[in-house]
C-alpha cells in the first residue's frame, strides 16, 4: 500500500533558525542595552544581520551571535 503525503505550507513546521532574525537580535539588544547602558546597539545588530545571515543554519546563526556579544559586552560580565 503506497501512503500519500501532502505537504502543505500552511502546516509546515517554523524553522528554529527563523527565531533568530532582526527582531528577535534587536530585542536581545534592547535588554542588554537596559543593564549595560554603554551597550553599542547598532554595532551589535549590524554585525550580525548582515548579508550572509540568511544563508546561515542555526548553530552557526547562534554562534555568530555569540561571537558578537563577547565582542560587545566586557570580558568580566556576569
């Protein structure tokens, strides 16, 4: 017996990988920015988003944001 699949995009599942887009980068920012004022915000968020990101998987999409926020945040944070 052969089984249809019909795949429908209404019901496809959400990339993990989509969650972490521009929205999603500048709310991090934005909390961040709230208990470490001299957080450069734009530098952060433009660092990240940028021409590659939407080629980019998830464990890499996490890793360049974590790469960044060592960058932007100071070596003795907590």
């Amino acid at each position: 017996m052969v089984q249809l699949i019909v795949t429908c995009p209404k019901y496809m599942p959400k990339l993990l990988k989509n969650s972490y887009n521009d929205q999603s980068i500048q709310d991090l920012a934005l909390r961040i920015r709230a208990v470490y004022p001299l957080f450069k915000i734009d530098n952060f968020i433009n660092d990240i988003i940028e021409k590659t990101w939407d080629k980019l998987e998830l464990k890499a999409r996490m890793r360049k944001i974590t790469m960044n926020l060592g960058r932007y945040l100071p070596s003795d944070y907590e």
